[in-house]
C-alpha cells in the first residue's frame, strides 16, 4: 500500500487517503516523509485533511504541517484548533462564496474556478464586506438564470450554525430543513465554512 501510494500523483493519493479506512491512512501517512505527506495532503479536502492529522501525534502532525505550502497550512491548522465533534470540526473551508453584488456570469465564473468536492457546490453563499454572509443561491437557480442577473434577485436566507454546534444538533438541522449544505458563521456572521450532507452521513456511520 505505501508503494502504491508513493506512485500515485499527489491528488490521485489524496482522493485515495480520502475513502481509506481512517486507522490504514493514519498508518500510510505515518510511513511517509514528512514532505512526500505534505505534498498528498494539501491535496486533500480540508476538513478531512485536519482529520486525518489529528489522528497522529502532535509532533509527526507539526513535521507534516511545517512541509506544506502557508494557505493549505493555515486552513488546515484552523481546523485542527476545533474540537472534532462541533460544526467547525466538521466543516470543510472548500466552498464557493461571491460578492452579493455580483451576478449569475460570476457564480458561473467561480463554479468553473472551484476545485473542492461536488457536494459544495449545492450552494453559492453571498458575502457581503468582511466576509459576511448575506445569502445563498441555489446550484438550481443558476443553471436557469441568464448571465446578467443579479444575484441579490435570487438569493434566499443562508441558514447558519455556530462553530460550537455540537454534532447530534447538525445532523437534526440537517435532517429537519432537508439540507444539502449548511453555513458555518462566526460571531460577527462571518462565513468560516460549510458542512455538506456527505460530512453529516460520515459523521453518524462513524457514530
């Protein structure tokens, strides 16, 4: 398995740490140089990239982080700062987010633009200055509209959580709004990431 693994171009071994058994890519990762890791993992989801680090010691996690590029490092350090059974443990900072003065040309631009995974892109969340989260816009609702629309005319309310949301409280905001993504927001309504409905089905077969 870590010969395969060493083979494997950088994202093709993300995606693959990504569906192993948690325990088989702790134990991959640990067998790997720390810069040969760095380099599988800033490929990885964020959120399942904090995941994963969290399982090692504290010591081959700062080996790893130390080896990766600053922006994939600071997200993933973010992450790790949470506990893992909150919202923000959860969530993944891969999202798609545009000006809520922007238009469906820039939804479409940055939906062209966006290399995380299917499931976030349910979603197109509005931010206003600051990073404040002012509305979503539904994938749906952009595939039917023409270019030149504002997005403001078709946004709807974003429905939020905080960080400290305990899981259990999630999985029933999920279950009660039949959602596909859920906004994480800090205390100024800042959007810090989002959950999606592949998280909260891992997170209860996880138990």
């Amino acid at each position: 398995q870590k010969a395969v693994l060493e083979a494997l171009d950088e994202e093709v071994a993300a995606e693959t740490l990504e569906e192993m058994d948690p325990d088989v890519g702790v134990a991959l990762v640990e067998s790997l140089a720390s810069d040969r890791a760095a380099d599988i993992v800033e490929e990885m989801d964020p959120a399942a990239a904090a995941d994963l680090l969290g399982e090692l010691t504290e010591v081959r996690s700062g080996e790893i982080l130390k080896e990766m590029e600053p922006e994939e490092r600071q997200e993933v350090a973010q992450l790790l700062e949470f506990g893992d059974h909150t919202a923000a443990g959860r969530m993944t900072t891969d999202y798609i987010a545009v000006p809520d003065t922007g238009t469906v040309a820039d939804a479409v631009q940055a939906l062209r633009e966006f290399e995380g995974s299917s499931e976030a892109v349910a979603t197109i969340y509005l931010t206003g200055p600051a990073n404040v989260l002012s509305g979503a816009v539904p994938l749906l609702r952009i595939a039917v509209s023409t270019p030149d629309v504002p997005l403001s005319t078709l946004k709807e309310t974003a429905l939020t959580c905080a960080p400290d949301t305990p899981d259990k409280d999630v999985a029933e905001l999920f279950d009660k709004y039949n959602l596909t993504t859920l906004a994480v927001t800090d205390g100024h309504e800042r959007l810090a990431g989002i959950i999606t409905a592949d998280d909260v089905i891992a997170m209860l077969r996880n138990g």
